[in-house]
C-alpha cells in the first residue's frame, strides 16, 4: 500500500552523488515522452535519397541489376542440398533421441527401485548428448560431399577434411 500513495506523490527524489553536496537529493520532475521519430522509421530528405539511389546506380551499373559474374555465391545443387538435410537429421537426431530415451531408461530404473541414479549421472548424460546433437548440425554439413557428382562416403571423414580445408580456404581469399 505504501508503493500505491508513493507513485500518487507528484514530486519524487532521485538521489544522486553530486560532487559538491553528496548528501542532497535532487528533486525530479521530469515527464518522459515517447518521441515518434525513430531513426529507422522516418524517410530520409529527397537529396540524401536522390544520392543513395545515384550511388547504387554507379556501382550496379546504368541498368540497374547486378552483373552476373560478380555474383560470388553459387547456388547449392538439389541433390547436394539434399544429401547435407539428411545428414543433419541422423547426426542431430540419433544423439537427441538416445538423450530422450537414457532420461525415460533413467526414470525407469529410479521407479522400479532398480538403480537410484544419482542426478549427477543425468545431468551429464544429457549434457553429452544434447551437446553432441548441437555438433551434428555442423558435422552433418561439412561431411556430407558437396561435388554433386560424387556421392560420399558413408560416415563422411574424408569429406569433412576436404570441406573444412576449402571452406576456411575461401574465407582467406
């Protein structure tokens, strides 16, 4: 009740450290506004827009679209594209379902008074586990072999090497 009648008060305190007079609370009447003119949601002046939009013309050209060979993203094949979503969904999904079903194996054995499994034991479990799913998102991806033509071996390591080669190859280029 006593917070109730404090914001009822129209003039509050702040106390602040002021060099000269420490001990002195400043009086704060201040009224905050909400000022409608955020800096991404208003439109430039037609000058600055008119030299945005010259200078986008210079650099893409007179027409307007981008040159074709200055494009330096290929787009991934299909069949590439599917070979890394499959690969992701086994070395993600195998070590989260095996994380899952040690919990409810783990529970199980609790109940039925079989084994008291310390918390501890769980906890890493899960942690090894649910953290080898997250590195199956990335392995999953650089294992798989990105040529479309080739088809890869079946766990990936050599794909893996070539990929992470090459992929911290073009990053230094």
């Amino acid at each position: 009740m006593k917070t109730l009648t404090f914001v009822e008060h129209p003039l509050t305190y702040i106390s602040s450290l002021s060099p000269l007079n420490p001990t002195t609370p400043k009086p704060h009447n201040k009224i905050w506004r909400v000022h409608a003119k955020a800096k991404g949601f208003n439109r430039p002046p037609a000058n600055v827009q008119q030299e945005k939009i010259a200078s986008l013309e210079s650099v893409q050209g007179k027409s307007g679209e981008r040159n074709a060979g200055n494009n330096d993203d290929d787009k991934i094949p299909d069949v590439v594209f599917g070979r890394i979503i499959r690969r992701i969904l086994v070395y993600f999904g195998v070590p989260l379902v095996t994380g899952i079903v040690l919990l409810g194996v783990f529970d199980v054995l609790k109940e039925q008074h079989v084994w008291n499994v310390p918390i501890w034991f769980a906890f890493l479990t899960t942690f090894i586990t649910f953290g080898a799913s997250a590195l199956g998102i990335a392995y999953g991806t650089l294992s798989t072999s990105w040529d479309a033509e080739r088809k890869g071996s079946l766990l990936g390591f050599e794909e893996a090497q070539r990929n992470w080669t090459e992929m911290w190859k073009e990053d230094e280029e």
